[in-house]
C-alpha cells in the first residue's frame, strides 16, 4: 500500500461520504432518445410519445445511478438538443427571430417545436449558431444576447425533472449553467454590434437566477450546482470581479438552496480564490489531466474548509480506468484541505459512452482497461467507500484494479519496441523539409506545371446515397467486396471525369472508400480500437463512435496507396494523395492517457510518414494532409498553447518531411478564426494551405498577407456549409481580394472545405463558377 493511503485511515468519517456525477449519457442503452426525437421531427413520434421516452430514459439512468451507490444524482442535466439551449429557455433568452410574434413555430412554453427550430432552424428561420463545449467534441448552441435582452425566469424544466427524480425518493441535485459561464458562452445577436459584451448583462441576469433557485428551492432541492467551466479559462479582472459580484449575490440571497459551483476541464487558478472566499456552500473541483495542478493550488486557499468538497477525481471525459490508488491519494490530500469531501467524476459522464459491457465484441484484455459511464460510477463508490470505511474495504477492488493497469502496463500492445524504437531514434532533421521553400517552389512547378492560380479541391465529393448504401450492402453481406469496390471505382471516374471537363487543373479521388476521416485510417493502424456501442453525443442527435488509441500506433500495410494509384491512372493531370494528419487523428479518437499526446501524434506521425513517402513512390507529385482540428484541441489556458502547438506543428512535419522537394506537400484547415494558430500555420511549412474563407472575406488572406505568410494558399471561395451556388462574379470579387495580400503567384482557388455534405448538382455548379471565376483573373494577370 502507497505510505500516503496508511496516513488515510486517520482521516476516516464516521458517516458516509456522498458520492454523486454531474450528468449522465442522455441517449440510453440503444439510443432511445435520438430514435424518439429523429422519429418526432419526421411525425412518427408524438410529442407525448417523445415526452414518455425521455421520462423513462431519465428514470431509467436516476435508478441505475442509485442502485450503482450515487448517494445524489444530477437532475436538469438531460436535455431533448443541448443544455445550453435549455439554459437560454430557462432565461427566456429567445433570438427576436423565433419569438411567438415573429414566428408560427416559436418557442411558447414547453412547445417542443420552437424548441427544435432554435436548435435545427426551419425553412423560415435560422438556428442559433453551434460550436464546441470548451476542447470538448461536444457542441452547444450560441446564446444569441444584446444590450435590449430582458431575461425572464422559466424554471418549469428544472423543477420538473426535479420532482421526477424526488418523487423517486432519491436525494437529488439539479446542475444548471451559471450565471458567469452562461454570459461567457454567448455573442452578440444579428443587429448588435461586435463588441458588444454579454457579460455586461449581469445585472439583469442575477435576479433571474434568483427566481429559478427560489422555484427549486420550493420544489425541495437542497442543493443546487451552478456549472462554471468558463472559470478555468484565462479571465480578465473584470471578468473575475464580475464572478465576485454574482455569487456575492446569489450567495447572500434569503430564499434559496445551498450552492455548488462547479468547474471542470482545467485549472481553476485565479478564479479559485474568487470561487472559495464567495459565500456559496460548496465547490466542485476538477482533479484530473491539466486541472490536477487545483491540488496544489487549494493548499493556499483556507476558505475551503468549511465548505463542501465535491472532488472531482474520475476523469469525466477520458475512457480509460481510474488508478484507485493515486486518486485515492489525492482524496487524503483534499481531507487534510477540507472537513467535507464527496467524491465525484471531474465533469458530466455526457463526454463518454454508457458501458463497456455492451461491447461484447472487443478484446478482453483491452475492456478490462476501459471505463464509459457506468464503470465510473462503480469507480467514484468504491473511492468513497476507501475514505469511508477504509482501504482494507475495497482491498479487493483495489487488487483487481493494480492488476488491470499492470496489464495495461505491460501488454504487448502498449509497448510495441518497434515502435518505441523508432520514435526514440527521431531526430531534429526528421521533421525538416530537404530544402527551403523557395527551391521546393521552384521545383514542383517545374514538374506540376501549373497555370496562376490553380484550381483544386479539399478532397472529398458528395457522399451519395448510392455510396452509402454500398457501404451497408457490403456490412450486412448483401454485396461482397469486389462488387464494392467496383462502386467505388466508378465513383473515382465519375469524380475525376467531372473534374477534367471542368476544367480542375490539381485533381482528387473524391474519398468515396471513407466513411470518416479519422475512422478510415483508425480501422487501419495497428494500435487502434473500435467499438461497436460506444456512442457520444456530439450535437442535437448526432452520436459518433470515436476510434480508441489503445497501443503503440503502427500501419501494417499502405492505407491509400491503392485508390490514389487507380485514380491517377484515369487521368493525366496530378491526383493528391488524401491523408489526415496526426493531430486530427488524435483529436478525434479517445487518446491513451498512459503516456502524453505528444508521445501518442509522434507514433501516429511516423505511420503516415510512410503512408506519404509511399504514396510519392507511387508516383504522387502532390500530397495533402488535412488538419481540420489543429485549433479545436488548443488548450484552455494560454500558458500551455505554446507548448501544444510546437509538437502540434512538429509532427505534422515529421508526417511530410521525408518527401523529396519536388513533391508538393498541402495541408487544408477550416475554422473561422485563424488569428491564434497563424505562427503554427507557419511552423508547419507546407507548401499549399488551402483554408476556410469564403464567409470571412477572405480575412484569413489577409492576415496571412499581413504577417508576411511566404508560402502558398487557398483561401475558400466557395461556403461549403451551404447549399448556395456563388456566381462567377462573386468568386472573381473574393479572388481580387486575395490578391490584395497574397501574390498571384502563391495564390489557389479552391472550397472552404471537402464537398462531401453537398448534393451533386450545386457542386458542379459551383466549381464550374469557380473555375470560370479563376479564368478571368489569369487573363487579367
Ligand atoms: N479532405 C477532407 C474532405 O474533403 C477534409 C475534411 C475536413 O476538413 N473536415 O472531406
Ligand atoms: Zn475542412
């Protein structure tokens, strides 16, 4: 036994600690609610029916919750789209645009339909914006707000789920986003200027707040947890006096419950004082990936003593089982801090699947490593069980526990010398090109030949039902695989027919073999995991199986090699080699936590690194390597960006650098927003970037112009994300634009983004636009 867990039985309770989660997967066992609500939203589900389903499905996780030794369950935390959506229902923050008076289908109280126009949008009406839930791959809709916002308090779905879960004589805690995060997440409305800052609605928002604890305080809550994680993020002073304000506010109020705020993602630095010397009841603290730095920080802050401890020390969002002992050093850490401890995952179970048991089909060996939903919850018991009773109680759980990591450990599959071998033996030249650009420039265009301003594509063409139900045909046996893959080379040759009568001078295959671009080449690395049931919610009714990076990561055989080479065969004019690069794959897949990501990309680097040197080989003169989430995973705190993006843009060098400097290597990103990655963006040193514009004007372009950006780009003249064709004239205009900061010479024509959501007749449309549009300029040139 670790010498820190004898010092525990010093600390035992004489009562029981509380063990609780802050949210639990909403979908259910067999995503029961997306198939009610995708049901409702095609009319063969009623709203009662709807309605029901979620109700049992609430139950349902309430009762597991219980039976499992949850001592207080969440409530609140279920939502039929986003609970931030919820949120802004609660506070009656309705955009103008989908209110009762402007439109049939406006959200009245409790109308399921208006609900959903604000999420999807319908034909009349756009939706509020998505993006993602801080790093995670959840995403939640922008709460649209402005200097004449009135909130108005609607506690009707909080108390109800409240009552629900009392009325099942369980002790029961609603979660609801705070006030703070609330106003941190939203932006200005359509017709409100830009630097409009919602926080500056505070005041106003408190009372409304108020009102709703008061309502959950009648309907018997004794707590209630007001989620914060806009606290573990860099916050101004202002922002932080703002934290003050509201819960020196909320917190001095007569009529209402005891208050939990919680954070979670990251640590709490500044804002952790602020939270502890607040007159609220409790704090709930992430200890876990870079929010453990909150164990040492708490040493400093005395004012948690007298409140409660919610010690968030099972990792919410990771897959992977909890070492027991080590969080069980941290709980005898928190119990010299704080006279009430209670044990709980870091943040809402939302982030991970339901249950390892249901996937029947994976190793055991790797099973025995995992932990979704249901064996964190079994963990966060018996953790309390070890500060209650002792850890000679869950002598047993603990074995079994040292005995599953040692496995882990020790497989042979998390410890590839191969592997290990190679990226030990990596050097500084690895992840160099062979020659500056201005040569490599020279080179390919002596061998690509290409006009001005060339023309290309992202990679992807629509992805058909045709194509889709290929992929079934094949699952379920009704096709075999030479009949697949005779679909898919007469998808490859309509593509490319299409590409060369319009007049595309850097050709794709159009990814019609992909399901998915991290899936695809998941399926194919040695290292990876797929389940069959390990569903997440990314957004609304969108659940995604993320691969898992078990092991050390190795291609056993080329991945694309094939489909490219049959490709270039059709046509003479250069095919790019499709490939998604390291920090995407990771990104996008649940990442061991046994070693750091850095370690896990340079695997994952080296793989494709032969994918792109095979694929030269093979005869490729261009060579593209997506990394659409190198923003997205950009950590919390600024402190530690710096770090993320230098092995961030150096395994991506490391994937294109053993090419020779003939071969011109692309990469593609698309976010809106470019201003915090520009430096990566040159770190990275590809000779093409082809990136999402065309909604900005061109803005990113600009920036890039401004900072002396001295390779080529595609900046995105055509907004993929909508059915819309843009006319020549509009392209020609975007281009000119372009060319105000990037020279004729460095500059592509080319989509936001792949094309694969787009219907066949726009996109024909539009790259035949596209091409026209770039004509015009040559010819002015
Ligand atoms: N090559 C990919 C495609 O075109 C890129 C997708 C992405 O950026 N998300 O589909
Ligand atoms: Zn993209």
């Amino acid at each position: 036994m670790p010498s820190s867990l004898v010092v525990l039985q010093d600390w035992l309770a004489k009562e029981r600690r509380l063990t609780t989660v802050y949210g639990y997967p909403r979908q259910g066992p067999n995503r029961e609610l997306k198939k009610a609500i995708e049901g409702y939203w095609k009319g063969t589900v009623t709203a009662d029916a709807l309605r029901q389903t979620a109700a049992e499905l609430r139950r349902a996780n309430w009762q597991q919750l219980n039976k499992a030794g949850i001592d207080e369950v969440p409530t609140g935390d279920f939502s039929y789209y986003d609970h931030v959506l919820d949120t802004s229902v609660m506070l009656g923050a309705i955009p103008e645009r989908h209110r009762p008076e402007r439109h049939r289908t406006a959200v009245a109280a409790d109308a399921l339909d208006g609900y959903f126009a604000m999420a999807r949008g319908t034909q009349e009406v756009a939706p509020l914006e998505m993006t993602k839930w801080f790093d995670t791959n959840y995403h939640y809709l922008v709460p649209e707000l402005g200097p004449d916002t009135t909130f108005t308090a609607d506690s009707t779905k909080q108390v109800a789920e409240l009552r629900e879960a009392l009325t099942l004589g369980l002790k029961a805690r609603p979660v609801i986003v705070g006030p703070i995060t609330y106003l941190l997440l939203a932006k200005p409305a359509p017709g409100v200027a830009e630097d409009f800052k919602p926080l500056s609605l505070l005041d106003k928002l408190l009372p409304v707040y108020a009102e709703i604890l008061a309502d959950l305080r009648a309907a018997g809550a004794e707590w209630v947890q007001l989620d914060e994680p806009a606290l573990v993020q860099d916050r101004t002073a202002a922002e932080l006096t703002a934290t003050t304000t509201a819960y020196a506010e909320l917190g001095g109020l007569a009529d209402r419950p005891k208050l939990l705020v919680a954070s979670y993602f990251d640590r709490l630095g500044d804002a952790l004082p602020v939270l502890a010397k607040s007159p609220v009841e409790g704090l709930g603290i992430d200890f876990t990936g870079p929010a453990a730095a909150n164990l040492a920080d708490l040493a400093a802050v005395p004012e948690i003593r007298q409140k409660r401890l919610v010690a968030g020390v099972v990792n919410g969002r990771n897959i992977w089982l909890n070492d027991l002992s080590k969080s069980l050093s941290t709980l005898v850490v928190l119990l010299g801090l704080a006279d009430q401890v209670d044990v709980s995952s870091s943040c809402s179970l939302l982030h991970v699947p339901l249950d390892v048991a249901a996937d029947t089909d994976l190793d055991p060996e790797v099973a025995g490593w995992l932990a979704f939903a249901r064996q964190k919850t079994a963990e966060i018991v018996t953790l309390s069980r070890g500060i209650t009773e002792g850890t000679e109680a869950i002598a047993a759980e603990l074995e079994a526990n040292r005995a599953a990591l040692a496995s882990r450990a020790n497989s042979a599959l998390t410890n590839n010398p191969a592997v290990r071998a190679r990226v030990a033996a990596v050097t500084a030249d690895d992840s160099r090109r062979s020659a500056p650009y201005e040569e490599r420039a020279a080179a390919q265009q002596k061998r690509l030949e290409l006009p001005l301003l060339p023309t290309t594509t992202v990679g992807s063409f629509p992805q058909t039902t045709e194509l889709r139900t290929a992929r079934a045909d094949l699952r379920t046996g009704r096709i075999d695989e030479t009949q697949y893959d005779e679909r898919i080379a007469a998808e490859i040759r309509e593509v490319l027919t299409f590409q060369e009568k319009a007049g595309l001078d850097v050709l794709v295959h159009g990814e019609p073999e992909r399901n998915d671009m991290v899936q695809y080449f998941a399926e194919q690395l040695d290292g990876y995991v797929a389940t069959q049931h390990g569903w997440v919610q990314s957004y609304g009714t969108r659940y995604v199986r993320p691969p898992v990076l078990v092991g050390d990561i190795s291609r056993p055989e080329p991945m694309t090699v094939r489909w490219w080479k049959y490709a270039q065969e059709q046509t003479d004019r250069p095919v790019k080699g499709m490939l998604t690069g390291p920090v995407t794959m990771l990104a996008w897949s649940f990442v061991r936590d046994d070693q750091p990501r850095s370690e896990t990309a340079r695997q994952v680097a080296l793989a494709l690194r032969d994918e792109v040197v095979d694929l030269e080989t093979a005869g490729a003169a261009v060579i593209q390597v997506d990394e659409p989430a190198l923003r997205e995973t950009l950590p919390l705190r600024q402190a530690d960006r710096a770090a993320y993006l230098t092995w961030g843009t150096e395994v991506f060098r490391l994937t294109t650098s053993g090419v020779r400097a003939d071969t011109q290597i692309h990469t593609h990103m698309c976010y809106v927003e470019f201003g915090d990655i520009l430096n990566a963006l040159d770190e990275m040193d590809a000779d093409v970037a082809s990136l999402e514009a065309a909604r900005s004007h061109m803005q990113v372009a600009h920036e890039l112009g401004a900072a002396g950006y001295p390779r080529g780009v595609g900046p995105g003249v055509y907004d993929i994300h909508s059915p819309r064709v843009p006319d020549t004239p509009e392209v020609v205009s975007l281009l000119r634009k372009g060319l105000d900061a990037i020279p004729a010479a460095r500059l592509w024509v080319n989509p936001d983004c792949g094309l694969k959501t787009r219907g066949w007749p726009e996109v024909r449309d539009s790259l035949q636009n596209l091409v026209e549009a770039a004509r015009e300029i040559r010819a002015t040139q």
